[in-house]
C-alpha cells in the first residue's frame, strides 16, 4: 500500500480511502432507469482467498448489510437464478455510501473516490453502468494547499514546497528501515503484510524519520504534516498503525476518480432483482447441519441455505449479532485484532467564496482543534464549498462534539486560517459515522502484531453455511470501496463454485 508522493498527501487532503471517509461527488443529472449486461466478473488476488468450503445446496442466501459487499454478491446470486433476502438495518440502501443534497449540491458523506482506477474493478462497473468517471487533479490540490501555523501565520511558499517533498519521501525511508529492522522475538510469517514490519508503527517510523531534520521548526512541522496525512489516510492514530501497511501490494495504477453525480449511482446500479428489507436489525445467526435462521429485532425469523454477512467491522466488534455456534476462536481473535478507525466531515456550503482563492486547502497546525485539514471543494461541489476531514484521534475528538459545537469551532478556525471571520453557512452538514449503530466507526486498518492473515481469518467461511465479505474481509484491498465491492463478488463465487459471476446492472 503505498503512503507516499501523491497518494500519502492526498490523504492529508481529505482524499482517503474508502468507506466512510472520503471527499466529494459530483453533480450529473438525472438518468432513467434500465436493465444493462453487466459483463462476466472474475476476482484476483485483490478479492482475497480463493473460493471453496461451502456445504449443501445453496437454494436460498440470506445476505446481511446492502452495502458494495451485499449488493454484489446478491446481484450476482438472484442473476444465477438463487433466490436471495437481502437485510439491511438501515432505511435506504448503500451503508457506509451516502450522497446526500446539501445546498443544492450532492455531496458524498461517505465513500466517494476510485482510488486507482486503472485495472480497478469499480472502473469496470461504472462503464458498464454508464456512470462517467471525474478525475481530480491531486497534484493541484495538493501543491495549492496552505500551511497555516498557530495565530494563523502561514508558511511561506518556498518552504511549505520544501516541507511537501520532504514528506513524499517517507514511505521509501519507513520501507528501508523495517527491511533493515526485524521485530524483537516476532515469528517469521508468511504472505502479505506478515513480514518485518508488523510489530513497528507508523508512529515510530515517522518520528525516526522526521528525527534526521535538524532545523526543529522544519522538524514539528515535518511530524505534523506526516501525522496528519498518515492519519488522514488511515483513520486512526499512528501509534496504532502497523508498518505492515507497507508491506501490502498494490494491485491497481493510476490517479483518482469519482464517479459522476456520486456514489449513488453505483448503489442503484448493483442493485438486484431480489428481496430486500430495510429497517431489519439482526440480532442472530443461528446455524444447524441443514442451513441457517436469521432472527431480526423485531421478531421476525428467516431461513436459509446459507447465510453472508457484509456488516461493517465495527458492527461486529460491537456484538451486536449474536451467533450460535459462537464464532470459532481464530475468527473472534481477528475481529478483536483488526481495527475499525474513525473519518469524519464537515462539510460548509457558502453563497459566495470568503476565502483566498489561491489556496486549494488549508492545514491548520492548531492544538486545540480536531478541525486541522481542510479543502476547498467549491470547484467537485459546484458552488463555495470547504470541507474538513477529521480522522484517526481527530476523527474521534470531533464525534464526541454536537453538531452546533462543530460548527462553532469550525468559524473559529476557519478565521484563523483565512484572516477573516466568514459568515455563516447557508447550508452544512456533520458526519456521524463512529456514533452509527450500524456503522460504528470508518473502515478498517492493521494494528501493531496483526497481519493480512487476520484478514484471512475474518473472510473464512463458517460451517460451509455463514461466509462473510465488505472490505475489512479483502486483504490487500481494506479500506477501499473496491474491496468491498470485489469481496462480495468473491463470495457469490464461493456460493455458486464457478470462475466468474453475471451481473445485471441498472444505469
């Protein structure tokens, strides 16, 4: 995975991957609804483990969640001509995908960008589907971001580059350093992300980096830029980053895209010819030697052949679905060791532009604020419009706020980096994501002393009856809506037993 040039500082610009912290969509007006070919779809090594290990007949699946992951692999079930249920807790479809309208523009508050879109099947399926792809000239936004220091003085332009592309070298420094430095007493492992690094933090790699500048005003400035971006990118402290992140490849190229009028489109597209409940919480899975039943809080029980859960990470660390048999100690201990990160938005919608229009963001190096990384969406958004990204420790601070103390903050700030106080905005929005029963938090990263191979254990199927799929269950892909989407399409695979799946797209 790489965390350097433009991709790691596109993560200190708002632009991390997916789930539920991302950037903007775009505006595209209304398209009618058709039933389109969707092409045969097969996985690499990017959708995870090799399908097998199913019993029985497959003749009803019960898929749990109608995010990427379940919409996917009950896409191409219902067009194998299974018959499907989908579940979701929610009152609409797309789970950690949300475009909503804010001040007449649709904004994504949740995933929002196909990072790397060459080879990426998410750039397949928006062809299929007819849904345009939007580039983003990263390397503007990033080369126009403003450095704002306490009181709100701002790096001068010279070493604000300087600081930039010291930055863009971390990632090759942090790589030679774990080959260098194998962990004290770690096992050798095997696979991806097992290796050197999985016992060493970002955190620590970043300070032994940043260690090496000896102006100090250089070298705090040179941590705080790297922090924020690791953290930006990641969703959690990089204290509680493993090093292992380097370790993982990287099957795509290219820049990064949105797909146009949002990630909505995509949502509407996936959607299948099947069953679907919205509002069902699942409270149960309980399976036997001839299937599974599925209770929902409000008492209802449904049976099945197999049963696919596509529940966010956190969901399940939470417990809020019980199982019978209880998951099996390998399972449990990955739920417990992978982490579930926090990304947050604050999204401001203005009736005229306040600020200089030069800057293409701001970083606010601020104690006392979670609001520190900003960006100027006016252009993706279609009218004045800044957003911030909190994420990791920031992420967490911010949720704890109510939305009127956000808000508030977010003018205080914003006076600070911009020398003047703006008014209020004719429209705004907080995200939420860490206090959604059903999401509970962003997306999913490795910690220290866990490798892709508790990925592995999380995406192994239970009795050949209860499989599992979203982007914590993808291990090179975690954290990416294509990952979630590939791991469902994964699991259909696994269900159906055949190389590749069908699926019957809307556009």
């Amino acid at each position: 995975m790489r965390l350097s040039g433009k991709q790691l500082l596109a993560g200190m610009a708002g632009l991390s991957v997916a789930a539920a912290g991302t950037a903007l969509g775009y505006r595209a007006g209304a398209s009618s609804v058709r039933r389109s070919a969707g092409g045969r779809w097969e996985v690499g090594r990017d959708g995870g483990p090799a399908p097998g290990g199913v019993a029985g007949d497959v003749t009803r699946v019960i898929v749990i969640g109608a995010g990427l992951a379940g919409l996917a692999a009950a896409n191409a079930l219902a067009s194998a001509g299974v018959e499907v249920l989908v579940l979701e807790a929610r009152d609409r479809l797309g789970g950690r995908i949300r475009t909503a309208e804010i001040g007449g523009s649709d904004i994504d508050l949740g995933a929002a960008w196909i990072h790397d879109p060459r080879g990426n099947p998410l750039t397949r399926l928006c062809e299929r589907a007819g849904i345009p792809r939007l580039p983003y000239a990263l390397d503007d936004l990033i080369a126009g971001v403003a450095l704002v220091g306490e009181g709100g003085v701002r790096v001068r332009s010279s070493l604000r580059s300087s600081l930039i592309r010291s930055a863009a070298g971390f990632e090759d420094a942090a790589a030679k350093s774990t080959a260098r430095t194998p962990p004290s007493g770690a096992p050798a492992a095997s696979g991806s992300a097992a290796g050197s690094g999985r016992e060493t933090t970002l955190g620590v790699l970043i300070d032994a980096y940043c260690a090496t500048e000896t102006d100090p005003g250089r070298r705090e400035w040179m941590r705080f830029i790297l922090r924020t971006a690791v953290e930006t990118e990641l969703a959690a402290p990089a204290a509680d980053l493993s090093a292992a992140v380097l370790e993982v490849p990287e099957p795509y190229g290219g820049g990064d895209d949105v797909p146009g009028g949002g990630y909505r489109r995509l949502i509407t597209a996936l959607t299948p010819d099947a069953a679907i409940r919205t509002g069902a919480v699942v409270q149960a899975v309980r399976t036997d030697g001839s299937g599974v039943t599925v209770e929902t809080a409000d008492g209802r029980t449904e049976r099945g052949s197999h049963v696919l859960i596509t529940v966010p990470l956190g969901v399940l660390k939470a417990g809020m679905i019980g199982f019978q048999p209880a998951l099996p100690e390998p399972k449990a201990r990955a739920v417990a060791a992978l982490g579930f990160g926090d990304f947050e938005k604050v999204v401001l919608r203005y009736d005229s532009r306040h600020w200089d229009e030069t800057a293409t963001g701001f970083l606010i190096r601020h104690a006392n604020t979670p609001l520190r990384a900003w960006i100027d969406a006016t252009g993706p958004a279609g009218a004045p419009t800044l957003v911030a990204l909190a994420a990791g420790p920031a992420g967490r601070a911010l949720s704890a706020l109510t939305e009127q103390e956000v808000l508030h903050r977010a003018q205080d700030v914003l006076a600070t980096a911009t020398g003047a106080r703006l008014p209020a905005p004719a429209a705004w929005a907080v995200t939420g994501w860490r206090g959604d029963p059903f999401a509970r938090g962003a997306y999913t990263h490795i910690t220290p002393g866990a490798g892709t191979t508790a990925i592995e254990a999380l995406a192994a199927p239970l009795a050949g009856r209860v499989l599992f799929a979203g982007e914590a269950t993808c291990p090179v892909r975690f954290g990416h809506a294509d990952g979630a989407f590939t791991s469902g399409i994964r699991e259909a695979k696994r269900l159906l037993g055949v190389p590749s799946v069908e699926l019957k797209l809307q556009s």
